[in-house]
C-alpha cells in the first residue's frame, strides 16, 4: 500500500500530504516551495496504519521509517519546518437548520 500520482505537480503533491492522516504523522501542513512546475509521477510505498492501535495493550508498530523519512528516501524531497500564512475557518457559532 502507499501513494500514487500520476502527472502531479508538486503542488498537489504538498496537498495531498497535508491533508488529516498525513498532516497528522508528520506534525505540519506541507506548501510547495520546490520552483518545480513540471509533472510527475510519484509512488510512495508506505503502510498508512493507525498511528496507535485501537487496543491500548498492543504497541504501536514502530519498524517503518517515518512519513518524513520515507519522502526523502523515495522522492528525494526534503521537508524543511517554516513559518508561513495557514488559512483557518473558525465556526464561532452553530444552529440547527429551520424548516422552510
């Protein structure tokens, strides 16, 4: 199991690892900063389990590299920490919808 893109850019590339399950595992969203504008195919082998497992007496399973690792290993991309805008919605208020 893993990820496959098939004429990604690396725009989509940064998208997909910063969506919940990725940006969990590596701590942060992920921007494109590359200057790359080619396309790309891109295969990463890597087993996307829980990070813990759902029964708290079983040990996580720690003999994969991380997520971080295994991109620069397979990819060749190295993910560097940067402070940058992060747009956020924030719901301040909720009501149920009324009948029409």
């Amino acid at each position: 199991s893993g990820i496959r893109l098939d004429g990604a850019t690396m725009y989509s590339a940064a998208d997909l690892l910063s969506v919940p399950q990725s940006r969990n595992r590596l701590g942060r969203v992920v921007q494109d900063r590359t200057g790359l504008t080619g396309r790309y195919k891109m295969e990463l082998e890597y087993k996307c389990t829980a990070p813990r497992p759902l029964d708290p007496g079983v040990l996580p399973d720690n003999s994969q590299p991380s997520l971080s690792t295994a991109i620069r290993e397979q990819w060749g991309l190295k993910l560097e920490s940067a402070q940058g805008a992060f747009k956020v919605f924030v719901v301040e208020s909720a009501q149920r919808p009324t009948e029409n």
